[in-house]
C-alpha cells in the first residue's frame, strides 16, 4: 500500500526560504560596516567580507564555527590589536564581558586604523557584532585637534592680548595670558571700562559694522591704574551668538613718546629761537664794540691827563658808565656764545646787594616793599658777577612791573638758601602780585615772548636770564598761582674750585721806547684811540686803514707788534693773516688781533686755526696795555 503525499507547498517554502536566506545574506554582504554573527555557543555563523577585510591579519581563522575567544586570541598573537602578549589573556577577559551586552566602543589596530565596534545581543543568546572603519575620521579628529593645540599654543604664548568675549553682557570666553598680564582676571569685560558706557558706544559700533579699529578709551589696568588703549575687534557667529573677538593696545608708551617728542620738538624750537636771538645780540654786540671802545678810552684817557679835578670827576663818571656799557655788550656775546666771560669765585651776596642797589630806589619810589634775607655762610659760586647781576637786576625789575597797578599788598622778597640735598646755591625772587596765568606760564622764558604792551617789552629779559643761568650750569624755575604773585627760583652749583691768587700789581711794561707798533684798523677813531694809549706809553706806532696798506707799511719796514682789527672791507684781517705768512713769515709771530666779532663761526675757526693772541672789543686802556705788554714780553 502505497501513500502519495503533495509536498509542492512545502518545498515551495523551502526555496522561499533559501531565497530568503540568499537576500539576507546578499544584504548582509553589501553592508559598509563589518557584519558577523555568533550562536549562543560564541561561534561564528556568517561574517561578511568586509568583516574579513577588516580582520585580514586573521581571516584564514574566520571561518563559521570558530569560537570567539579563539578567534580573538589568534588577532592578539599576530598583534593586529596593540596588546601586549603578558597581557593577552586579561585582554580577552575583558572583551568577555562585552559580548552579552550592548555596547558601542572604539578599537585602534597596530597598523592604526582606527573601528567603531557594536555589539548587541541576540534573542537565541548569540550576539551581532558590527564594525565601521573610522579611520579617516580619526584622523581628522587628531589633525583638528593639533591644529586647536597649535592655535591654543600660539595664543598662549603670543605677546599680544586677545580675547573673546560675548557681544551682548561682555562674558569672557576666552582670554591669553597677555589680557590676564593687562587687564587682570575679571569674568566681565565690562569689568575693565572706567565709563562703563564707552563700552555701549563700542558695541553699538561693532555691531552696526561688523569691525572696530582704533577705539581709543581709558581701561583699568590689573594694578588698578588707569591707562588709555585702542581696542581693535571683530564681530563673529560662534555657537549661534554674536561674539567679540578683539585686542587692546596700551597707549601708555605711545603717549610718553609724543610726549617726549613734543618736549624735544619744543626744546628744538627754543634752541632756534635762542641761537636766533644769539646771533642778534652778537650783531649789534659788534656794531657797538667800535664806538664804546672810543668812549671808553678816551674818558678813560682824559681822566688820567686831566688836571682840573672837575674834569677828572666827569670823566670818572663818564669812564664808568662807558665800561658798563662794555660790560652789558661782552654780557652779550656771552649769551651769545652760551658761556660766561670772565669767571671767579663769587660770594652771592654781594651780587645781590649790587643788584639790590641798583634797583631799590626804583622799587621804593613806586611804593613797594623789598626785603632782603640772605642765609649766613654760603659757599662761593664759580660765576660771572656782572651777568649775573644782570640776571637779578632783570627780575628785581619785572617784580616791580608787575605789582604797577595790584591793589592787593605789594613787596618784593629776596631770599637764599642752602639746598639740603644737592648743595647748590638757591636764591629767590618773589612778589606778591597777580601772579602769571596758566596758559602762559611755559612760554615766559622764550625769546620774544611778552605779555607787556607794545613798546613796554622786548620779550628778551626771561630769555637772557635762562640763556646766562643756563651757562653757569644752574636752572631758572618758577612757580606762580593767579592772584598768588610769582617767585623766580635760580639754583646755582657751589663753587669747588681753588682760584689763583691774583698779582698784586700790574704787568710793567718792558722798556717801550721806540718800539715800532702797526695798527691796521679801518675805524679811524678806534686806530687813533690804539695808537693814542700806546704813544703815551713811548710806542713808535704807525696807523694803516686797510689790509692793503698795511702790506705796503710791510714791503718798506719791519715792526716789533702788529695790531690788526679782524673784520675789514676788501683785505680783512684773515687775508692780511695769509699775505703776512706767504710774504713775511717772520713777521707772523709778532701778529695780534684787536675784534669785536669772535662769535660767529667763521671768526672762531679763523682764530682757533691761526692761533694767534686776540683781545675782544670794546677796549679799556688798561686792558690793551696789559695785552701788549704780554705780547712784547713774550716776543722779547
């Protein structure tokens, strides 16, 4: 008996199954990731290839049922994972505990590729486990991640502050080292305005435009101190808010620099000034040279020839004014020169009792006090007395002029002083009238500078006072307050120096009779002037007007001492200096020079170079003979 049974439907399942099977495992091989699948006894039931290709150091292992931990053993011994072999079975303890659960780790190969592996439970007990390579990930990671070092390193170390801050309540996002250095360690950049609301004026700017270049306010410093900055920024979207990426630039030194160069540029103009108001003074010092030396030899003459005691007075009067006058004209070129004329150790008080002399009748006729409180026992100073005096004079002055018209109290105060500390000699100058306005205070000491009516001032006293103070290495200050009168301060190095004792008498004249003596000097009254003092003292001298006739007196004769003026039309005294040394070198030594210009630089060189004796004009009588008789002593 025989039964027959219709299985179509079932092998119809069958080969619905098997195409199942084949879609799954067809999918299954075209997956991205690594795919394998292990029963609940851990051995492998498919893996696909590019599960393979990952394990390629182990895949002739990878075959369906090899266990797990054997698999894994077989990768670690060919050091596809980093493990070390002493440390392969604690390796695989540990990947143990994986498998039952659901987990998500990353695995990096020896040859560092770098997986992202999953591994998920299945309801039989076996588990899936998944790989993706994210090697190309990692390595964008780790290159994005040294560029942030590089970035974070730079900034670290980069000497110009930067920071990051939020656009709307100032945050701090981040801040280099070199902000913390500036501005300190505050949690809000608000923190570090003075005025709080040139902050909303920045923020307003920076956002309108997007970018802040030069804005120049006043932050606080991390001492505390205030300094002004000029703060560059730009306007950025980071993690969706607007935020400030900026820098801030002290000013502190860029304004001290102005600042100096503001000073030295004023310093510079002050120097032009006064090298302007120098040649001014040395030209006119000339101009006056010749005629002074007239009336100063000749009164002096007439007081020593007169016998009229009348005559001896007036001429007395007249000889002391004239030499004055010549002391006011060689203050001059002092100044001009920027160094005293004839320097001593001084006692200060005596200048200033001269001074006060001068000046007090003055002062006390217009109703004004002066009194005077000198410190006893001051050291002596190493100055000029008479410019110095001149300098005292022109301040006794400008105190009375200034107290014309105060109706409040007016005396004048004259004072010295020890300075304490620096040993110098302090005296001052005070009065108590209106005192000088601010705005005009750094201006009194320039040349020309004046508030005075036209025609009640030159604007030159202040600039002469700085110029010869300047010169004997003090200082001038002063320190005034409206309504609070003015004192003039000088401060003047004490004197270290040991000052030779002076002869008692006069130079004597060798034996003068006959000795022949040529005057070149194309002023005649001052040829005749030099030529009088010098007959009178038994000199045979001979007048030439010219450089050229002077030459000629040459061709014809010798002569013992040549007495030439130095700036001459046509021939001056440096071409008649050439012609004597081409024509007569004997005669050169015997060659003097009688000038009124030994300021300017032409003149100075030409006497430097040449070498040769000079006595400055005007010209007292007894200064000439003392010359002369230097000059015929060392001749002889």
């Amino acid at each position: 008996m025989s039964n027959t049974t219709n299985i179509t439907d079932m092998i119809t399942a069958q080969q619905e199954t098997r195409k199942a099977n084949e879609r799954l495992i067809d999918a299954i091989e075209s997956l991205a990731e690594g795919f394998a699948l292990y029963d609940k006894n851990d051995c492998l039931v498919l893996a696909n290839s590019r599960y393979r290709q990952m394990h390629a150091i182990s895949a002739d292992v990878l075959v369906p049922g090899v266990n797990w931990f054997d698999f894994l053993r077989v990768t670690a011994e060919r050091n596809q994972f980093p493990v070390p072999r002493d440390k392969i079975d604690d390796w695989l303890a540990e990947r143990a505990r994986d498998r039952r659960e659901f987990r998500q780790q990353e695995f990096r190969h020896t040859d560092g590729g770098w997986f992202f592996v999953s591994n998920c439970p299945t309801r039989e007990g076996g588990f899936v486990v998944t790989r993706v390579d994210i090697t190309e990930r990692k390595r964008a990671e780790e290159a994005a991640k040294e560029a942030d070092e590089m970035v974070r390193k730079v900034l670290e170390a980069c000497p110009v502050n930067i920071q990051m801050t939020r656009a709307h309540d100032g945050k701090l996002l981040y801040r280099s080292p070199a902000t913390v250095e500036l501005l300190g360690n505050v949690t809000s950049a608000i923190d570090y305005y003075v005025d709080p609301s040139e902050r909303v004026r920045y923020v307003e700017r920076l956002l309108a435009t997007g970018l802040v270049d030069d804005f120049e306010t006043q932050l606080k410093r991390k001492d505390g101190r205030i300094c002004w900055c000029s703060i560059s920024s730009r306007l950025i979207d980071y993690h969706g808010e607007k935020v400030i990426v900026s820098h801030a630039y002290d000013l502190t030194d860029r304004i001290e620099m102005q600042q100096e160069l503001e000073r030295q540029r004023e310093t510079l103009h002050q120097n032009e000034k006064m090298s302007a108001l120098g040649g001014l003074l040395a030209g006119v010092a000339h101009e006056l040279n010749n005629p002074l030396s007239v009336v100063l030899g000749l009164s002096s003459l007439l007081k020593e020839t007169a016998t009229d005691a009348k005559v001896v007075e007036r001429a007395d009067k007249m000889s002391k004014a004239a030499e004055r006058c010549a002391r006011i004209v060689k203050t001059f070129l002092a100044m001009a020169r920027q160094q005293p004329t004839r320097t001593s150790n001084v006692a200060i008080d005596d200048i200033i009792s001269e001074a006060v002399e001068v000046a007090s009748y003055s002062i006390r006729s217009s109703d004004i006090g002066l009194s005077v409180h000198l410190e006893p026992g001051l050291p002596p100073i190493w100055a000029d007395p008479d410019q110095l005096g001149q300098v005292l004079i022109n301040l006794l002055v400008n105190a009375e002029q200034a107290l014309h018209g105060w109706e409040g109290q007016r005396t004048i105060t004259v004072s010295t002083q020890l300075h304490s500390k620096t040993g110098n000699i302090v005296v001052s100058v005070a009065d108590t009238g209106p005192g000088i306005p601010k705005e005009i205070l750094p201006r009194i000491f320039e040349p020309f500078f004046t508030t005075k009516e036209i025609g009640a001032g030159t604007g030159i006293g202040l600039s002469f006072c700085h110029r010869i103070v300047q010169s004997h290495g003090g200082t001038i200050e002063v320190e005034s307050s409206e309504g609070g009168g003015s004192t003039f301060i000088l401060s003047l190095p004490a004197s270290d120096r040991i000052e030779e004792r002076a002869e008692t008498a006069e130079d004597e004249l060798p034996n003068s009779t006959g000795i022949a003596c040529l005057v070149v000097d194309d002023e005649e009254e001052v040829g005749e002037l030099v030529a009088e003092v010098l007959r009178r003292d038994g000199f045979k001298v001979t007048i030439a007007r010219s450089g050229e006739e002077a030459l000629v007196q040459l061709q014809n004769r010798t002569f013992a001492l040549i007495l030439s003026d130095l700036k001459m039309p046509n021939m001056d005294g440096r071409g008649l200096f050439n012609q004597i040394a081409k024509l007569h070198p004997a005669e050169l030594d015997r060659l003097a020079f009688l000038t009124g210009d030994t300021i300017s630089p032409d003149a100075q060189m030409f006497l430097r170079a040449a070498k040769r004796p000079y006595l400055e004009k005007p010209i007292k009588p007894n200064e000439l003979r003392s010359f002369v008789s230097n000059l015929v002593n060392n001749n002889t």
